[in-house]
C-alpha cells in the first residue's frame, strides 16, 4: 500500500496546495464560485452550463481538497477488531 503512505505523510503538501491553488485567485475564491454553479446557484451564468474549461477549473482548484480530506481519513486511528 505505498500510494497510501504516500496520502497519509504529504498532508502538509496538501494543505499548502489547497490554499494557494485551492483558493486562487484570492481576491474572488472562485472555486466556491463552481460549486455553487455546480449545485444549481446563480454564481455564474446559468445559460451557458459548464463547459469544458469549467471542469477543468473545478478539478485543478479542487483536487488539492481532495487530497487533503484523503489524507485526513487516513490519519483517524482505526479500532482493531
């Protein structure tokens, strides 16, 4: 199970990743933006739906909190049954 040890002790990547790329630009989190318009908000132009740059967006500003909610599971110490 190496590429668990490899989610399980990049943590701190992770966590630096998700707050500069994750939150880029700072001005206008705009990854919070997508997910909004994912969900059905008004964040952005309801007409148009999401193209391909869109989800391209979404899963290059997105993927870093992914990583880091993995490797947060797998820090939660788990019961021997």
């Amino acid at each position: 199970m190496k590429i668990k040890k490899i989610l399980k002790n990049n943590w701190k990547l992770f966590l630096m990743a998700s707050l500069t790329l994750g939150l880029a630009p700072f001005d206008l989190p705009h990854f919070f933006g997508k997910i909004q318009w994912l969900l059905g908000g008004d964040a952005f132009d309801k007409e148009l739906g999401m193209q391909a740059m869109d989800w391209f967006d979404l899963l290059l500003h997105g993927s870093p909190w992914v990583l880091l909610f993995i490797s947060a599971i797998l820090h939660i110490p788990q019961k021997n049954k």
